[in-house]
C-alpha cells in the first residue's frame, strides 16, 4: 500500500494522548453515507458541537451541516472504553444510559443536554456525501473522498486538542478493484492496520483545525513521486494521485509539476511544508481546485490531461491543467501562510469580509500562468497567449465600470458564487481584474525602480515575515500593504495606484504598460462585439428558438426590452436561429422580433446599428476592443513593426524573465 508521507511531525505526546477520535465507516457507500462516531470527554456540562458553514478557499456559506440527518449519543463507561474501540465492538454493557437525541440549537450546532463535565460521549450520525466538487465530500463505489469540513463535527472549546481519526473501509469496497492501484492520498501520515475484514487507515493532527485542512481520497489511484530542493538543497517530497477514468501522459505530467514546483522554490527559497501532496480526479466536464497548506484537491476534464503524444509546447487544454496545479501550490505560501488578516483565527460558522481577496487570487491568478512560462513549460508565446486571454475577459466585462476590485473581493460572499444574468453588467471577478492589476503593479514596480524590484519581491518579503512567527503565518490588511510595497516604490505613488485600480473603477493602463516592456497589443479588427454578442446579448440555439442567457445594459437588445431568459423564435418574420441573428447584427433599420417571456407572446422592435455607432476601436473615445492579442514586439517581421520596436531594447526580458535575478542571488 503506497501511503501519503507524514506532512509535519506530530508531538509523540499528542499520540499518546488523543483525547479525541473520529471514526468514518464507508460500509454505506453504494447509499452515498458516511456513518461517523467521534468519541471524547466533557469539559463542560451540555457540551456543544459545531459543523462549518464554508471552507477555507471558496468564500460562500456552503452550509454544510445540511447533508447531516440526525445526531445521537451516548454516555459511556470509561474504565472500559478507549480510542481504539471500533463503534461495532462496543456491547451494552459499556453504556451507562440510554441513546440521546442531540438538540439542535442553531443552523450547524448541536447541544448534549444530559451530558455532564468528566463523562465519556460518543456521538452517532451520518452524513450524505455525493458533492464531485473538491469542497465537500463524495462516496460512491468508485472512490471515497471528503474534506473533514463536512463530515467531523468539532466540540465547541476543544478545538485545538489533538484528535485520531480511523478511516473505516469494508471489504465491499476493494471487490473488482486492482489492489496495485488501491491507495489512501492524504498530506498526513496514515497507518493501516487490519481487523477481521475492515481495512483501517489511522491519522492523527494536532487539532481539529488541522485536521480539516487535509483532504483525503481511498480510490484506485495512479501516481508519482518527485522530489525537489530548496535553497539550502534540502529535498522535499511530492507526491501526485490521479484518480478517475483517464488516459493520461504520466512520465509527462511527472516532467512538467516536477519544473513547475522546482521553480517555485528557486525564487522563493524554500516551503511552508515538508511535503507536498497533489490529489486530482479526472472527470468529463468538472473543473476546480482548493488549496491547503501541503496538498491540493484537483478536479478536472480528462481532455486537460496530457497525452500520450503531447506536443512539447502543451496543447491549450493541458495547459489550463497545468495553470491550475501551479495556481493551487502557490497557495501553500499566498493564502495558506500568508493569508488576509480576517483569515487568520477564522470562525468557520459565519462570513470573514476582506477587500483583499484580489491580493490572494489575483495575485496567484497572474503568477499561475507566469510560472508556466518561467519554469520553461510553455514558451513566450503561448504565456501572452494566455495573458492575452485574462485582459479579453476584462475588456468583455462591462460591469468593471460599476464595481471596484476590492469591493468585488468584499462581495465575493454574496456575488462571486452566486452568478446570474446581471453579473457581467455589474460586477467584475477579483480573479479576472486582480489579475490584471497584478501586471500592471508588477510592471510599475518595475519602472519605479529601474528594473530592480518586481511584484515577486513583494510576495518574497511577506514570506519572509510569515517565517519570523512562532506559528510561521501572518495575517495582513491593506495597511500592512502599503508598508511592504512602499520599500520597493514611493509610498506615495503606491497610494495613488491603489486609489485609481484598486478602490475605484479606472480602467487599467494595460496597453501603455505593455507597450513600455516590448509587447505589442494588436486589437483583432475582425472578432468585434458584434461578430460574438450580435445585440449585445448572449444567446444559445435550442429548438424552441435562440435563447437569451445575458443582454448588457445599454445594448440594443436591451433598449428593445429583449431580458434574459427569454426564447427568440422569429426575427423578421423567419424562424431565428444564430445564423440568421449573426446576419442582422448590423442592420441600420429595425428588426421585428417575436419572442416568448415565460409563456407569454411579445413582439419587440431592434435597432441593431444606429448610423452613428462606431465600428472600429478608438481610443481618444476610450472604447476598448472586444479582443486582442499579444506578441513580443521584436519578434515582428514587417518594416513597420520592426520601426515599433524600435526603442524596446529588451525591456519584455526584464519582465518575462523575471526570476533570473531571484535565482542567481
């Protein structure tokens, strides 16, 4: 069996002396059910426990305690009970009472009202787990995989004594599976022992907040080692889990997360870890990550992973694979040890409101993609390919004229993952813009300081704060911004800079940054806004007619009175398709259109094209272009592009090559 290597040392006293334990029993998987029993002592008479509303990583209320059905406990003899006493194996005579019905107090927290101070409880419920997403937890005859965030409740006042958690897995499970590729991922150390048919995997964790930071996965798995070394050379361990129906490159994938991590710790010396697991799931459509502090839970399409005769520049899909890993694993530094100052002593019951979410993800949503590109992965091309496709997404966003990017990072409770139809007219993603404020801080850094400072510095020197504490993390707030970026550019223009980008909705210099470091923006005439959103709506063909997903404000569907939802079935008197809307969409004479509204009939009238709109990108009119495309300016051919790259020196090896100073220190 091919177990997780231990992710930091636990104190030897704490195993001596769990007081606490959890037992998962998956004998109810083909029924989606996890039973779970957790034993501890009271401190205090009607103790109380507690599930988490949301987990660390994805900032909305998941309400997890939803997928709990009952909770019950008892009352037990503690002179013959211990923590390796299966559920199963206790007999009458170890209870000293009667089965209880735990009071239920609040949305997520139970009560134990005949418990008292000093008496052994254990605690009986199930939870149903069929969530593919990597925030929750899944069970079914394939795998078993949970995040301890919906599945162990916590004591209210214990939460920062150890804790032993037996996973139970029964004999049903293993039948037809290949035992060569049966394995238990986890970033702790887990022990497995055997007794009469149950398969049982023991971990342990200091308390239950670290418990709840490492995911676990008991599946057929394929996987890898690597290890890499830091700069004291210093190997850490890794270790990459792949489960799922795949097909998958894997000498490939181990070459490519083997550069990408080696990178990371070229600039940033060394890890918050000791090792470091990668768990992925390969799936049809589903797409997403979560960090945590020595290993990340991956979902992807099996389409991303690479193949069997991946080209040396990666395929567009196995690329997005890999931004993902490289985005999660910088989290174990920005985020998991360097986090927001409200993210600190988190209570997982309610909401912790930051305006730095743009920090933490958009931070990690430019270094993702540029590490691809650093680590020698991708080249130049594809990275500006990639960066070019952030700054569309931006530019096809109107509400970035309505919403801030720190305001977005506040809202991101009851917006980010709440999407609708008026999402785009009125907010803007603290991925997508913090992201492109990143750029442009990174390349600001840059001019003020005459090439010696970069955004990496600014990471690095936080860090390195994060190592000083005893508990080697640091929360930080918006001050504690300015007082590191100000040691590498004038706090004064850093100011400046947040109060144009960051707390307003100036549009961002992206163009004249890039241009001043050798990248030529090239705005592509021929896919206008016209050509993808005909009306300035969002529509899917179905055999009804075109449905309308999202019409943006002050379009000429909406001035029409065209919304969302509606079904188009005829425009000028013919059945609609996309053809016949692509046809029309810059039409200057009305446009009768018949639709339906739930089930009503309307006819509306479209004005597609007033004679006075403009058709081209303008600049001096600040209209920006539905789409562009990046290249190096020296890479040009032409007369005209080599007289453009005139004066650019090497200005895009300065900033594409950024890391070259950090390693060569």
């Amino acid at each position: 069996m091919n177990l997780s290597s231990q992710a930091s040392p636990i104190n030897s006293s704490n195993q001596q002396s769990a007081d606490i334990s959890y037992q998962f029993d998956f004998a109810r998987f083909l029924e989606h059910l996890v039973d779970v029993a957790l034993t501890f002592t009271a401190d205090t008479d009607t103790p109380s426990l507690w599930l988490p509303a949301w987990i660390p990583g994805s900032y909305l209320m998941r309400e997890f305690a939803r997928n709990i059905t009952a909770v019950h406990y008892e009352i037990l003899d503690s002179q013959t009970l211990n923590n390796q006493t299966l559920d199963s194996q206790l007999t009458d005579s170890d209870r000293k009472t009667n089965t209880y019905r735990a009071q239920k107090v609040d949305k997520n927290m139970w009560q134990l009202p005949e418990a008292r101070a000093g008496q052994r409880i254990r605690v009986h419920y199930e939870v149903y787990c069929y969530d593919l997403s990597v925030r929750t937890a899944y069970i079914d005859q394939q795998r078993l995989y949970g995040n301890f965030t919906s599945l162990a409740l916590a004591i209210d006042g214990q939460e920062q004594k150890a804790v032993k958690v037996n996973l139970i897995v029964p004999a049903a499970f293993l039948i037809d599976k290949d035992a060569s590729l049966v394995r238990l991922a986890c970033g702790l150390e887990a022990v497995q022992s055997q007794i009469d048919k149950l398969r049982i995997y023991t971990l342990q964790a200091d308390s239950y907040h670290e418990l709840i930071d490492h995911p676990f996965e008991f599946a057929e798995q394929d996987s890898f080692d690597f290890i890499i070394q830091d700069d004291k050379h210093q190997t850490l361990s890794h270790h990459f889990y792949l489960s799922g129906k795949h097909s998958a490159n894997m000498g490939r994938l181990q070459q490519d997360v083997t550069q990408i991590c080696q990178t990371y710790l070229d600039w940033l010396g060394d890890a918050p870890f000791n090792d470091y697991t990668f768990m992925t799931f390969a799936s049809g459509q589903d797409y997403g990550g979560l960090e945590h502090i020595n290993s990340t839970s991956l979902i992807t399409p099996r389409r991303d992973l690479p193949s069997m005769d991946e080209p040396k520049v990666p395929s567009s899909d196995y690329q997005r694979f890999l931004g993902l890993c490289s985005h999660e694993y910088f989290h174990a530094w920005w985020v998991k040890t360097v986090r927001p100052d409200v993210m600190l002593d988190v209570d997982l019951r309610r909401e912790a409101f930051t305006p730095l979410l743009w920090v933490f993800e958009g931070f990690t949503s430019y270094i993702d993609d540029f590490m691809l590109q650093a680590s020698g992965v991708i080249d130049k091309a594809s990275y500006l390919k990639l960066l070019a496709e952030q700054i569309n997404r931006y530019y096809q966003t109107p509400g970035r004229a309505h919403q801030s990017v720190a305001e977005s990072s506040f809202d991101a409770w009851i917006k980010l993952y709440r999407n609708d139809e008026n999402t785009g007219n009125a907010g803007i993603s603290y991925y997508n813009k913090g992201a492109l404020v990143a750029l442009c801080l990174d390349l600001t850094l840059l001019a003020q300081s005459d090439g010696r400072y970069r955004l990496f510095d600014v990471v690095k020197a936080f860090y390195s704060q994060a190592k000083q504490k005893d508990n080697k993390r640091i929360g930080i707030s918006s001050a504690d911004m300015g007082a590191v970026i100000g040691q590498f550019m004038p706090l004064a223009d850093w100011e400046e800079f947040e109060r144009r980008y960051v707390n307003s909705v100036e549009e961002l210099p992206l163009e004249a940054l890039l241009t001043e470091n050798g990248i030529k923006f090239h705005h592509n005439s021929k896919e206008t806004a016209d050509k993808n959103i005909p009306w300035g709506m969002r529509c899917s063909e179905t055999p009804l007619g075109l449905k309308v997903n999202r019409v943006n404000r002050d379009s000429a569907a909406a001035k029409a009175g065209i919304s969302a939802h509606d079904v188009i079935v005829a425009i000028d008197g013919i059945k609609a398709d996309t053809k016949q809307l692509a046809t029309l969409s810059t039409a200057t004479r009305p446009v009768q259109c018949h639709l339906f509204r739930r089930d009503e009939l309307m006819v509306v009238e479209v004005v597609p094209k007033e004679l006075s709109d403009k058709d081209t990108y303008d600049v001096n009119q600040t209209v920006f272009p539905h789409s562009i495309s990046l290249r190096l300016a020296r890479a040009s051919t032409n007369c005209e592009d080599e007289g453009d790259s005139v004066g650019y020196a090497n200005t895009e090896d300065t900033w594409l090559n950024a890391l070259a100073r950090h390693q060569s220190e």
